[in-house]
C-alpha cells in the first residue's frame, strides 16, 4: 500500500483556506499513486483551544470534506478536527474513511497536553479505536499520545500500521523524531507521523513528518516546508520483522493485566457503542 503524508502549513481559524489545500494534497496524492492520504491533527483550523471555532458536528464541514475527497480521489483518508458532541464536551479526534467514504474509525485524544491548556478546552476518550485498510490493520493517535508507549501497547498486536497526526511544536521537534523511531522499532510496525508546519496560535511547527520501517527506518521524511512525502507499506514485512526478531512475544502481560485485561472489556465496549452510536 502506498501511504502519502500531508505535511501542511495551516492557515489560523480559515476552514476555506485549509479545505482547498487539503484538495489539492489529495490531488497530489493520487497522482502519486497513493492509496491512503493522512492529514495532521485539527488539520482545518490549526490547534487552537477556541471551540467556538474549531468544533463541528460529525456532519459538519470537515467531516464531510473527507469523506468527499475519499470517494472524489478513490483513498482512503484519514485526518484530524474538533467533534462537538451532544452529551460531554468537545473532542480532538480522528476520522478514518475508505476510498469510498464510508467512517471506518473515529478516534478521540486520550491524552491531553496540560502544557498547552488543551486538558481545559477538549475532553480525553478513553480507548484505542483500530481499523482495517484491505490487507492492512492500522489504528491513528493523535500528536501527545506519542509520548505514551503503553498506548501503542494495547493495538500492536492488531496492527501493522499505527499513524500519529499531529501539531508538534518546534520546540520539542527532537522528541518528536525520536519517538516515533521508537514507537515504530518497539511495536515492529510502521509508524507516520504527520506534522504541520508554519506558525500558529503563537507556536512555531517544524514538521519533520515521517514513514518508518518495522526497523525504525525512516523510509520518507518531510523536511520542514511543506511537502506531501509517499512511501510504499507491506504488511508482510511486520511478519517478517516480527518472525525474525520474535521480542513481542517475550513480554510479561501480568504487569499490564489491570490495563490490558481487567480494563479492556467495559472500556472497549463502551468506546465502540461510543463511536457506532457518532458514526450512524
């Protein structure tokens, strides 16, 4: 499968703005023979703590964009906004759809970053939510959760692709770089990470998004302009990976049994009923 990153310079608060280039990278996308495009975290109004502003319905604009641009350009999308809900505050999720626009995966940030007041404006979800892309099994988190290995932990042995979307500051980009080689070499899967770039809500964003091997390789990177990267994943060479370096099945279970087991069966199916009831 040929995955393409938009690795995106967003314009502050203007939806129109970031919508038309968003096209225009799906465009790119498919030209380059892409099968699932990525777009970075709240990818349509840059990360901002104003929900006023960057909230929408699961039928609002940008959902609706990329379902459109799945089934306008035959990819798959996966990309970041604000989901205003109902019941509870909003959320900073992902939406996965096929390349036929139907909603595979919507996924909410389960760690919020207290440096940057976002614990304040978005409520946290509660569980991983994975999904299948044809012969690939993948699951996306959303920019802080890089920072949580025992996040990855839970849907490794579920994939072999993980994508990280986010708006990482380029203050911190060393740790951006070098966690995602970590999450991809500890998980024995290939990780993206697509991050933006430019400035916005007084934050400086060096992109430095990446597609890394089950090695920790990095197969594509994006710089820090803005660039669309493209790089092929074969899900047979996590078997490979994982036949020929067998370090997963050495790990002691027993001392995550609270989180991985005791956990699993009320948080899972409550954050499925969760997004079955938000996708209908």
């Amino acid at each position: 499968m040929r995955v393409a990153a938009a690795q995106m310079d967003i314009a502050w608060h203007d939806r129109a703005a970031n919508h038309e280039k968003a096209r225009q990278m799906a465009t790119q996308a498919k030209g380059a023979g892409a099968a699932l495009l990525i777009l970075p975290e709240m990818f349509s109004t840059g990360f901002s703590m104003d929900s006023s502003i960057t909230a929408e319905s699961l039928d609002g604009a940008t959902p609706t964009l990329l379902r459109t641009l799945a089934r306008e350009q035959g990819l798959a999308v996966v990309g970041g906004f604000v989901l205003a809900r109902d019941h509870g505050g909003p959320q900073n999720v992902s939406l996965a759809v096929d390349n036929h626009g139907n909603d595979l995966a919507l996924y909410a940030k389960i760690h919020q970053i207290g440096l940057l007041g976002e614990d304040k404006s978005y409520q946290p979800g509660d569980w991983p939510a994975p999904f299948s892309l044809g012969p690939i099994n993948a699951a996306c988190f959303v920019c802080y959760d890089l920072r949580f290995p025992e996040l990855f932990r839970l849907v490794v042995d579920k994939c072999e692709l993980i994508v990280v979307i986010a708006s990482w500051p380029a203050v911190r980009q060393p740790h951006w770089a070098l966690l995602l080689r970590a999450r991809a070499a500890e998980s024995q899967c290939f990780v993206v990470g697509v991050n933006r770039v430019g400035q916005g809500g007084g934050l400086n964003f060096m992109g430095g998004s990446a597609i890394i091997d089950p090695l920790g390789q990095v197969l594509a990177h994006g710089g820090d302009k803005e660039a669309l990267i493209v790089a092929d994943i074969d899900p047979g060479k996590v078997a490979e990976v994982r036949s020929s370096m067998p370090f997963l099945k050495d790990r002691k279970h027993h001392l995550f049994k609270e989180l991985a087991e005791s956990r699993e069966p009320a948080a899972s199916s409550g954050q499925q009923t969760a997004n079955e009831e938000k996708l209908e």
